[in-house]
C-alpha cells in the first residue's frame, strides 16, 4: 500500500520507461511561495509522495537534461491525487 499522502508524482520518459533524478518544485499558487523545493539527486526513484495540505499548486519537475514540465494542481485532502509528468 501506499503511503497516506496527498500528493503522488509520477516521472516517465517516453511511452514506459520511468525517470529518476528528477528536480521538483511546489509553488502555493495563491501568493507564489515556494513550499517544496528538491534537487534530483535526492529523486531516486520514478513516484515521489509528498503530504501537502488542501489547496492550488504549481508543480514544476525538471528532468536532468534540464527540461521543466508545469502543471497547476488542486488537492482535496480527501484522497492521494496522482500526477504524471511525461518527458519525450
């Protein structure tokens, strides 16, 4: 199982090969602070669980060849919301 969090990134290069050492940034979206900020040589692995409160987010996730994938996300706080960011 996994763990309670809110929040499960998913990093994927191409049509099934999952990434590592990507870097990861969470911006609360209503005043732009930055929540989370984690190099990519701390992402050993292809999901990252992160436990955030209830709201809007950017996320932005940059691969090692330095490509930054954004998406804006709602979190309920009700159940772990996965999102996938897919590098060509």
């Amino acid at each position: 199982s996994y763990p309670p969090y809110s929040l499960k990134l998913i990093f994927v290069k191409g049509e099934r090969a999952f990434l590592a050492g990507v870097a990861v940034e969470v911006i609360r979206s209503d005043d732009q602070a930055t929540l989370v900020s984690i190099p990519g040589e701390e992402v050993q692995g292809p999901w990252l669980f992160l436990n955030l409160s209830p709201g809007k987010y950017v996320v932005k996730a940059t691969d090692s060849g330095g490509t930054t994938i954004e998406k804006s996300i709602t979190l309920s706080g009700k159940k772990t919301t996965p999102v996938h960011f897919r590098w060509r």
